[in-house]
C-alpha cells in the first residue's frame, strides 16, 4: 500500500515545504539554469515559490507541465 494508506482509506500525513529558492539557499547551489516543474494545478504556488530565482539577472530556463484544471 501508499505511504499514508490503511485498508480505513487514505489517512493525512504532514510534510515539511519550502520554496524552491529556500531550497536552493539552505543547500548552497549558485546557480540553477533549469527547473522542470508538474506540480498538478500548484504552478502558481510554485513560481511564487521560485520568484527569487526567476526575478534574477540569469533566470532558469522552466519546462511546465500545465494542468487547466486547476488554473482558472
């Protein structure tokens, strides 16, 4: 079975979350000349996320998978 499944139904887990440029910060990395990104409907989430990264002088090159859904 899942992580998180029981033979009751699902049961909710907690997961730590950053933002992409908090991750990138906390682990060092320079620089970052690509993300690729299917978050499943979260894209804005995500880029807001990344702003730090995005707003640079040199900003990523992102590959999206996009999901209408959930986009408005």
């Amino acid at each position: 079975p899942l992580a998180g499944a029981t033979t009751d139904g699902p049961r909710p887990i907690e997961v730590d979350c950053v933002t992409l440029a908090g991750s990138v910060g906390s682990h060092g990395i320079r620089r970052v000349d690509f993300i690729k990104m299917d978050v499943e409907g979260a894209e804005l989430l995500a880029l807001r996320g990344a702003a730090g990264l995005l707003g640079g002088p040199d900003p990523p090159l992102i590959q999206a998978e996009l999901c209408d859904e959930h986009t408005g």
